[in-house]
C-alpha cells in the first residue's frame, strides 16, 4: 500500500501540469489491483492522465493504442517479469521514461534495470510524494531529451 503523506487535499498540484503544458501521461502497471487502484485515484487527483493496467500483457496492449510520457512498472508481477515489460517498453517507445518499483529488495534486477533504460526505481511501500516527484523528473528528463538543440 502507498504510505500516507502529511496532506492531500485533493486537489491537482500547480507545478505538475502548468497552464502551457499538457498533462503527464502514466502508464500504471502493477498485479496488485488494490495498490494500483489506489494510486490511479491519488495520481489523478494530483492532475496527472493515468492509465492503468493490472499485468504486463495488459500494459502493452495499451502501449500500442496509447502514448505514454512515463510508465510506473512493478518488478515482479504473475504474468511478465518487469525486466522483461521493461525491455519491451523501451523498443516500441525508447523516448518514455519508467520508473520501477518493487517490494521485493532486489538491487541485482534494480541496477539490471538501469541498465537497461529505466529512468530510476523506487521501494514499496513509496511516499507518494516521492513518487510523484520521480514521475515529475522523468517527464522533465523526456521533455529535455525531445527538444532539439538551440545552440
């Protein structure tokens, strides 16, 4: 389960999605169904376009309907190994950013994951400001990344 923060009150943060840009698209992918429903209420609030998927397979049929600035992907699920849904995400989209979470402790599929593309991972149970604020810089990191230089 998401850990509580000091305060929510609901409504959208300012700095999330200001008046000249979009909001961030996030592909929640997560087997607990409680803890992804969970967070796909808290992340909207905060102003973020979530979509979410309860499995691997599940995220990557989305994947190919829709386009993701960030993805949230649990490690371990019953269907597909994250590392797996990982490596899948970054050859139809190398331009999202994932971010991984696991509450499983394994720093060898962390650093794999690193290495192959992941933006950065996070243990659960997260402080959902600390997720929001992972998703923030990775939408930062795609947006940096898409501009053309200007020098």
């Amino acid at each position: 389960m998401v850990e509580t923060e000091k305060q929510d009150n609901g409504s959208p943060a300012e700095n999330l999605t200001p008046e000249n840009q979009r909001a961030i698209r996030l592909l929640l992918v997560d087997d607990e169904e409680a803890y992804v429903d969970v967070l796909f209420n808290r992340l909207r609030k905060r102003g973020l376009e979530v979509t979410k998927s309860y499995s691997g397979t599940e995220a990557l049929k989305k994947m190919r309907l829709s386009e993701f600035d960030v993805a949230v992907l649990d490690l371990k699920m019953a269907d597909m190994d994250g590392i797996e849904v990982l490596k899948i995400f970054k050859s139809m989209d190398p331009g999202m950013e994932v971010i991984m979470l696991t509450g499983h402790g394994s720093a060898t599929a962390c650093k794999q994951g690193m290495d192959l593309g992941a933006f950065d991972y996070l243990m659960k149970p997260c402080q959902l400001d600390d997720l929001v604020k992972k998703i923030q810089e990775a939408f930062l990191k795609k947006q940096i990344a898409a501009k053309p230089d200007q020098g």
